[in-house]
C-alpha cells in the first residue's frame, strides 16, 4: 500500500476533515464510498479498487460548490487535496500498489 513518498504532499486534509469533509452528509450523499471511510479509521483501498477510487475522486470534483457550502471549507482547499489523492492513487497504480490513507 502506498501511504506517503517522499517529497510528495499526500496530505488528504487536517484531521477534523475526516467528519466534517470526507465523512460528511455532501459527500455520503453524492455515493461516495471510499473517502467517507476516513471518518473514524483509516481508508485503505486495494489496487483493483484503484480505478473506482479515480472516478469517486472525479464525481466529488464535479460536486465541490456543493461540498463547499454544506461543510464550509472553500472549494480551492478540498480540491487541492483530492490533487494529492489523485497523484497518489495514480502513483500507486504505476507500481500495482494499493492506496492507505490514515
């Protein structure tokens, strides 16, 4: 599983952002499935998963003035992390790695 790389910011957001992002209504109601796993434990996701976790990442994207305005966190700020999950998972995939995020 790839957690972090050197170098590279992988930060998913600050640790209150596991309720009030990931673990929100917003994002629970759009389908979410794999980030809203953060809010409470850690989001481990296999590598044939990977592909899924591209298209939630992509669906929250396409949502982020919504997610915004239900959680107060400005839409710049959420997607710059779904950036750094993104990379990440791309990353992981490159190498047939799976994604953790703790």
């Amino acid at each position: 599983m790839v957690a972090c790389t050197r170098g590279v910011n992988d930060s998913a957001g600050f640790e209150s952002w596991r309720q009030k992002v990931w673990g929100s209504q917003a994002v629970r109601s759009l389908g979410a499935r794999f980030l809203p796993l953060l809010d409470g434990e850690w989001m481990e996701v296999a590598p044939e998963d990977l592909p899924l976790l591209l298209d939630e990442i992509l669906l929250l994207r396409a949502h982020l003035e919504m997610i915004s305005a239900a959680v107060g966190v400005r839409p710049r700020e959420i997607g710059d992390r779904l950036d750094n999950i993104e990379a990440a998972t791309r990353r992981a995939r490159r190498i047939g790695a799976g994604v953790l995020i703790r």
